[in-house]
C-alpha cells in the first residue's frame, strides 16, 4: 500500500500552522500562480490530498469543483476562512448551486 502525503496551498501563516504538525505545504503568494502549482501538485502521484486555505476568486473555484467532479485523485479540501463568514457560505452555495438551481427555478 502506497502511502500519501497530504499538501497544503496557503497564505504564510496557514502554511506555518500545518507544518507544525508535519504538514507540508506551499506559500502562494500572487493569486495568478494558484493554478499553475495546483497543476504541478496534483500530478505528483505521492500526493493524496490537497488542502488549500486560501481566498479563491470564482474562476479559481469553478476550476477546483470541475477538477474535484473529474478525478478521484488528489482529494481537493477547500477550507473555509473561518474568520469571514459570508465567504464561507458562498463557497458553500457555489459548490452546491448545481442542485440548487432547479430549486430556485420553481
């Protein structure tokens, strides 16, 4: 059995708080960049998840759902700014507003 390592994309200070438990993780510091390092990250085969703690513009997170929709592999968690409570819940309506819509139509 392989065993997989679990990778965290943040800001400085996320970073640093899950390599105090032995996590490692990337400090994404332009948003533009985002993409092009989860690419890279998820084709590492040694990696099994991906946690990312950062602010996501709505093309970011299009991209992520429609990745997470697609493959089996890495496990994509989008973790939510605990301290920003309206972007918590968009994040959430967003990754449901496909079952939602035929709700809302009625």
């Amino acid at each position: 059995m392989t065993n997989h390592k679990i990778y965290v994309l943040g800001n400085d200070d996320m970073v640093i708080l899950f390599g105090l438990i032995g996590i490692d993780g990337r400090i994404v510091e332009n948003q533009e960049d985002f993409i092009s390092i989860f690419e890279d990250l998820s084709s590492n085969l040694s990696i099994g998840m991906i946690i990312v703690a950062l602010d996501l513009t709505d093309d970011q997170i299009d991209y992520l759902l429609n990745f997470k929709l697609n493959n089996k592999r890495p496990i994509i968690y989008i973790m939510p700014n605990i301290l920003d409570k309206e972007g918590e819940e968009e994040v959430l309506l967003k990754k449901y507003d496909d079952i939602l819509e035929p709700l809302t139509k009625k």
